[in-house]
C-alpha cells in the first residue's frame, strides 16, 4: 500500500511510479527502518517483481522506434553494460581483488 502511494506522488511530481516504488522499499527495508517481517519470502517476491518488470518493459519496447535506431541503440546498450563491467573489473583488480 505504501508503495503504491508514493508511486502516485512520484507520478504526480513528474517522475515514474517505479521511483517512488524503489524509494519505499528503500526506507521500509532492512537498509533502514527493517520492517519487512519475513526477509527470506520478501527475496522470492522481489524476484518475482523483477521478472514482470522486465516483461512490461519488454511489452512496452517500440519495434518501430528500434528499427529505426537499430545499430545506435545497439551500440549504447553494449557500451552501457560492457564499459562499466570493464571499470569495475580494472578497479577490483588495482584494488588487489582475485580475479577467479
């Protein structure tokens, strides 16, 4: 219920209902007030969650928007996930960290 509430409020100040979705959880969660009763059940639902947002943003992708900007948006999605995966590795591995 919580959550949903401040979806509204984010939504209403201009931002997606998924922010203010996040930021409950983040205030509610074991981060800072800990009121999640059963953690354990809580790891199984946000999975679940994790699942049905990543389907509604595969509904929501725009087939004719991505033909259009096809080797772009490719581009900046394999730069998006491989450059950071590339910093993290070349920071962990100057920190001292095993690379296994």
């Amino acid at each position: 219920i919580d959550a949903t509430a401040m979806g509204i409020l984010t939504a209403k100040l201009g931002m997606p209902a998924l922010v203010g979705e996040i930021i409950t959880g983040f205030v509610l969660g074991p981060p800072l007030a800990n009121f999640v009763p059963f953690p354990e059940a809580m790891v199984l639902v946000g999975e679940i969650g994790l699942i049905m947002l990543l389907l509604e943003a595969g509904v929501e992708l725009d087939v004719a928007q991505l033909k259009e900007t096809g080797l772009r948006a490719l581009a900046i999605g394999i730069t998006g996930t491989v450059l950071p995966l590339l910093v993290g590795l070349g920071l962990a591995t100057a920190g001292g960290a095993p690379i296994k």
